[in-house]
C-alpha cells in the first residue's frame, strides 16, 4: 500500500470515536497491486456495525480518493460471540498476520485477543480436522 494512503486510512480510524481499535489485513498489507482494502474494526459497543462500515468507507474514500466500493470494513466485534469456525479463521488472519491501525484502548484490545486465543485452543482440534 502506497505510505500516503496508509497515512489518510490511520488518521480516518483514529479520529473515529466509534473505534476502539482497527487492523489492515489481507493483499492491501504487503503490496501496492490489490482489489480491495480490507480493514477489521473493533467498535464501541453502542455503535451500529452497518451504519459505522458505510460511513468509514465514505470517508475513507473522501480521504484516499479511492471509491468506496473499494474499502472492505468488517466490524469484529460479534465474531466470538458467534462462534463458528470461520469467524475464528478470520480472526486469527487479522490478529496473526494484520497491521494495527489505531488503538485507542490497548486493554481491551488486548482482553479481545485474549478471549479469542482462549476460543481457538478450544476449537483446535476441530479446526484441524476441518482443515485437513
């Protein structure tokens, strides 16, 4: 990703007061050919996950000058409480593999991690069996 839109992307999340902290994954991560930007957002709990994606992209495309159909923005914060194995899979791409955007709260960011470690070493085995 090119260093100018990764600063308009961190300085959008940061000034977000929904946001509680944000990670950039997937192809946008590690180069500057990709489709999409995929952003996974942790969010205040008394956000609206549907209205916070759709005005994130708004402004993160005022603010790249890249269309919004272009942002994908995931908001993580009902995926444990889901507890299927493919929100587990996302969420170990994120955390393992993504850039931190913003944090405006290590603690709870740290408690999420923690609480995902806890549901994954749950689900390993039939993880692995499912991978395999």
């Amino acid at each position: 990703m090119h260093p100018k839109d990764l600063k308009a992307i961190r300085t959008v999340l940061a000034e977000n007061p929904a946001i509680v902290f944000a990670y950039l994954y997937g192809s946008s991560k590690d180069s500057v050919v990709y489709n999409d930007i995929d952003i996974a957002v942790y969010s205040k709990e008394d956000s609206n996950p549907l209205s916070l994606s759709a005005d994130l992209k708004i402004d993160l495309s005022e603010n790249t000058g890249r269309p919004p159909d272009r942002f994908d923005v995931r908001v993580i914060n009902h995926l444990l409480a889901k507890g299927d194995l493919f929100s587990l899979l996302y969420l170990r791409d994120v955390l393992n593999g993504g850039i931190v955007l913003t944090d405006h709260d290590f603690s709870q960011r740290a408690a999420f991690i923690e609480a995902f470690g806890m549901k994954y070493r749950e689900c390993e085995g039939l993880i692995a069996e499912v991978l395999s």
